[in-house]
C-alpha cells in the first residue's frame, strides 16, 4: 500500500463515521423530543414548519358544485315522484 491509498483509505472511514455520528445525534434528538413531549408535538418539533393556510374553493368551483347537488336532487325528488327508488353510487 502506498501513502495516497492509505490517506483515501482513511479519509473514506472517517466520512463514514462522520455520517453515522450525525445519524446517533439524530436518533439521540428523536428520543429527547419523545421524552418531553407527545409523538405528534416530538416530530414537529424536529420538523418545524409554518401551518399550512385555511383552504379556499373559488367561487366558480362552489358554483359546479351547488349546480351538481342541485340536479342529484331534482334528480331524486323526481323519481320520489314517480314512485321509483333511487340509490346514488358513493365515490370511491
């Protein structure tokens, strides 16, 4: 073995420890997280991020949506007329 192989050799081990260090320091983060508080609050302690904002339907899509439940309904209210029984097929 010469002197380069060998430094690589090394070089290659400590980057190896290196990364299974952090890998400890993350599991020893984990667990000091889970012995202070609950799972749900541990993992968004080691994961902060801002809330996610309220969800907003533009009004044109409320629109499709208040016209479809409207025809399901005429639909319905229809066949209760006519003596029939309707079942509607759920979404899967």
């Amino acid at each position: 073995m010469n002197i380069k192989q060998t430094v690589k050799e090394l070089q290659w081990k400590a980057n190896q420890l290196a990364a299974e260090a952090e890998k400890h320091r993350e599991a020893a983060r984990v667990l000091e997280a889970l012995d202070q508080t609950t799972a749900v609050q541990a993992v968004a302690a080691l994961n902060p991020q801002p809330p996610k904002g309220k969800r907003t339907m533009s009004a044109a899509a409320r629109k499709r949506i208040a016209a479809a439940q409207r025809a399901r309904w005429a639909k319905w209210h229809k066949a209760r007329k006519a003596g029939k029984v309707v079942q509607f097929r759920r979404a899967a």
